[in-house]
C-alpha cells in the first residue's frame, strides 16, 4: 500500500508539473518526464505486490505451490520432496525501525531437480522459519 502511495504521489506530481508545463518554462517538461514515468513504475510494482499469491501444500514425499494475482492462477509447480537437505531457509528482506530495531523476513523454499520451489514467505524472523522448516520437513517424512 506504501508503494501505491508513493507512486500516486510521484504519477500526480508528474501530471501536476506537466499541465504547468504547457504554460510555463521548458524545464517543468524535463520534470514531467522524469517524475511521472517514475511515479507510474513504482504505482505498478505495489499494485503487483498487493495482487500477488502464494498457495502451497507439503504430503508425504512431495510439495506443491501455486503462484497467483488478484486470484488468477499464473502457474503452478510439485516436485517429489524426501531430502531434508532439499528445504533451505533464505533471506529475503530486512528493515530497520527508526529506533535501531532490525526485523529480518525470510522464505521457506525446496530446491528439487534445479527447480525452487517457494513454499512459505514473508516469514518474521529466523526462529519463525526455523520452526516452520521443521514443521513442513515432519510432514514430508511421515
């Protein structure tokens, strides 16, 4: 929603500095073009991180996931999974509060066959991934 924000605001500032650009100087069509591409580039990415989709499901000896937007399927993948060695914890962002607080996300994903398979993401903190590595590695063994 941030992104959304941010964009609105750099699309609307481009908008706004071409109409005064009709009237005025040469360098507010300089700004336009820059502000407005730029505005409708980060719009776009925050729509597409608000529309996106993760759906997956771990049984014994296998794992699937299916990659969504706004609820229209774009694929989906399985592999067969017994390795624990398969399963891998990765980083995937991490920010800092005004205060100095570091809170770290992390991604469940099963590396099968040269294929990556996400199952989880958007994990906060290492111990919450983990937690859910073993439990997803004891639903695979059973």
């Amino acid at each position: 929603m941030i992104l959304m924000l941010f964009g609105a605001i750099f699309t609307g500032a481009g908008v706004f500095l071409l109409y005064k650009a009709l009237t005025e100087t040469a360098m507010l069509w300089f700004m336009a073009l820059i502000f407005t591409p730029i505005g409708v580039l980060i719009f776009a990415y925050g729509l597409f991180w608000l529309g996106r989709g993760l759906t997956a499901s771990v049984a014994p000896g296998k794992v699937w996931m299916q990659r969504s937007i706004f609820g229209i399927r774009l694929y989906q993948r399985q592999a067969p999974c017994s390795n624990p060695a398969q399963l891998q914890i990765k980083e995937t962002l991490a920010s800092t509060t005004a205060e100095g607080e570091r809170t770290e996300y992390f991604c469940l994903q099963a590396n099968v066959d040269g294929k990556t398979l996400v199952l989880a993401e958007g994990i906060t903190g290492r111990d919450a991934a983990e937690a859910l590595k073993q439990q997803v590695l004891e639903a695979l063994l059973q």
